[in-house]
C-alpha cells in the first residue's frame, strides 16, 4: 500500500495517496446486508400496492410510496457515505474498519425495521440510522485526519439533524414522515454544500481527495446488488405462487428484463466510470454527479422488482394505475439515470434512450387496460431494443474513450 499503510500505521489518516481500486472483503460484507434490506424494501411496497386494490391510486407524500422511497433513501444516505469514507481514506485502517463494521450493524438494523418502521419499530430504525451517521465523523476525528473542522462540522450536522430522527420516532406517522424528510433533506442539502456550519466555515466537496477507481467500483458493486435483489424477488415470488403458464411467462420476462438492464449498463459506460473518473478534472464532481444517478436507477431497479412481483402474482389480473406505475415506471426510471450516466461518462447520450422513454410513457394509458404480463413484456421488446442499438453502436468502431465534462 506504499505511503498509505506508512501513514496508517504512524496512527494517522490522511486522504488517500494512492487509490486502492478494489473493494476490501469488509466492504463486500458489508454490501450482503443491502441484499436484504433492499428485499425489505421491496415486500413494503409490495405490501402497499397488493392489499388494498384501489386504494393505492393518488399517492400523498404521507401514504405508501412516498414512505417507502424516504426509508429507501435513508437506506443509501448510510451506504454511500460510507463508501465515500472507504474511498478517501486507507480501507484497511482500523478506524474505517470501525466505521464500516458499525454502518454494517446499523444497516442490520435498519433493513429489519423497514416493514414497520412507521409503527412499531420506527425508534430502532432511526436510532440505527442516527448511529451510523454520527458515529462516522466522531471516529475520523478520534483517529486522526487533516480535515478536522469538516468533521466536526459533519458531527454537528448530524447530531442536529438526529434529534428530527429520534424525535420523529416517537410521534405518530404523519408527523413522523415530515420530521424525518425534513432530516433527510437537511443532510442532503448540507453535503450539497459542504456542510456549513455557522463559525467553522463550509468545505468545496470538488476540491475532496478521493480515490475515484475505488468509488466508481463501489456504485458499480451496488447497482450489482440493486440488480441482484430484483431476481430474488422474482424467483421467491414465482416460487411462492405456483407454475400455471401465465405466471411462468411472467416470471421469465422479468429474467429478460434483467438481463437486458444487466447489459445496457456496462455498455459501455458501466464498465469504464473508473476510467472517467481517474481522467476527470474534478474526481470528487463526477463522484458526486455518479452518487445522484445511481440513486435514480437504482430507484427504479427496486420499482421494477415491485413490479415483478405484482406481475407474477397477477398475471391475467386487471391491473391497478400504480402497477402499471411500477411495470413501466421502473424501467422509465432505470433509462433516465442510464441516459444521465451516459453523459457523465461521454459527454453525450445515445437518442436510443429517449425514444425508449417516449415509447414506455406513452403506452400507459394502454396498459391500464390489459393484464401485466403484456406490460411486461413491452419492457422486454423497448429494452432489448435499446441494448441492440447500444451492441450496433458498439460495433462500428473501437472502443470509446471516456470523455467526461467534469
């Protein structure tokens, strides 16, 4: 690790000197717990849009989606941050380790608390939550870094905005709802802005050290479980529905989509980010910018996995709006973020993805009035078809170079 293992040993940790492009075995662990939380995810908004039929049409910022979305971010706000700090600092070092084990264990938490997080278990999750931000700034300051202020400045953010979290706990759900989407969005308005504190100043987040190879490698490993959580809910949901014809079609047309999501993101900017990174001007602004539209498909990657599993429980059923909102506003979202990161990586984006949007946006008012599977598999035929224009563009010349604005 040269002058990175040197330094972590003296008992210091300075931003990373080198960039330790592979993920440690901790980090991978720590990625298992995601599985399941995202699992998690996926049966509360099940559970929201199969009861009640009818009922789940005109959604308010206080009713199923809306809460499931703001646990789910809750949910990345933990793992990216973590990421960001295994990415600019020696992952190897005890105290990363420290940081990571306890994110892992708040996770844990967390994913166990999402199906009732609006009841019952709404201290555990925000006290897990709360845990794994805090405790993040408190041990970079205990071990030693040469940006002190801005960890303090982060520690003071989020004790701030953990008393919304733990107060919002013990309050019934609709102030609960607003009291922790207030907290979220100060945490994110406050990194946006390199946490400002009043009398200690902000920071530039695009001046940040960072290792860039190791954090695109990072939100590539987590779009990966974001991916892989959608075959899990495919599989269990076929598996625990019977094998009549209808919901095997079902079910292979959702392994199609997945394959077909699988393939337009490492073609080909998924398979270079770490390239555009190491070659961007400002890492830490492409790191940021990537952070954003990971998030964007990795939202849609869940709605999709709800979708699969409302398709493969109803395949021939008359379906609900918000059905049809997962069905196709899954995949709408996945090509959305897709078409951002192709900019990110290229400068440009292929119409390939646009024209595909149109053509899902505009079939919803036609898929209202036939059964899933057929909405399934017109995601089948849209994305296969963008995949094809991606392996024609891909085959007219050599490989493409990353040619990021930032």
């Amino acid at each position: 690790m040269g002058r990175l293992t040197v330094a972590s040993q003296a008992g210091r940790l300075p931003p990373v000197t080198q960039d330790p492009s592979r993920a440690t075995f901790l980090e991978l662990f720590f990625d298992l717990v995601f599985v399941f939380a995202l699992t998690r995810i996926s049966a509360r908004a099940f559970e929201d849009l199969a009861l009640e039929p009818g009922g789940a049409v005109g959604w308010s910022p206080v009713t199923g989606g809306a809460k499931t979305l703001l646990l789910l971010l809750a949910l990345w706000a933990v793992w990216q941050n973590t990421a960001w700090s295994t990415s600019r600092y020696d992952p190897h070092h005890s105290g990363l380790q420290l940081i990571v084990i306890t994110a892992l264990v708040a996770s844990m938490v967390m994913g166990v608390a999402i199906p009732r997080a609006f009841t019952t278990t709404g201290l555990a999750f925000a006290t897990a939550y709360v845990a794994a931000q805090l405790s993040r700034p408190l041990i970079l300051l205990t071990v030693g870094t040469p940006e002190r202020q801005l960890k303090a400045r982060m520690a003071i953010t989020y004790a701030a905005t953990g008393v919304l979290w733990i107060t919002g706990a013990l309050l019934p759900t609709t102030l609960r709802v607003w009291l922790w989407s207030l907290a979220l969005g100060l945490e994110y308005l406050a990194g946006r802005f390199g946490f400002p504190v009043p009398g200690l100043g902000r920071s530039a987040v695009s001046r940040w050290d960072i290792a860039g190879r190791h954090l695109a490698e990072r939100y590539q490993q987590f779009f990966l479980i974001a991916l892989g959580e959608t075959i899990l809910v495919a599989g269990f949901s076929y598996s625990d529905s019977g094998y009549e014809p209808a919901r095997t079609s079902t079910f292979a047309l959702a392994l199609a989509i997945t394959i077909l999501l699988w393939r337009i993101y490492v073609q080909r900017a998924g398979q270079i980010l770490a390239e555009a990174v190491a070659a961007a001007r400002r890492p830490a602004s492409i790191g940021r910018s990537a952070a954003d539209t990971h998030l964007v498909m990795v939202i849609g990657l869940t709605a999709t996995a709800v979708g699969y599993e409302l398709a493969i429980q109803h395949p021939m059923d008359h379906p609900e709006a918000a059905w049809i909102a997962m069905i196709i506003g899954g995949p709408v979202l996945f090509l959305l973020g897709r078409a951002r990161f192709e900019y990110e990586v290229f400068n440009r984006v292929s119409p390939s993805r646009w024209v595909a949007v149109l053509v899902l946006v505009a079939s919803v008012p036609l898929m209202l009035h036939h059964p899933p599977l057929l909405a399934e598999a017109l995601v089948v035929v849209v994305l296969g078809a963008v995949a094809l224009a991606d392996a024609r563009r891909a085959r007219k010349g050599p490989p493409e170079a990353a040619a990021t604005p930032f």
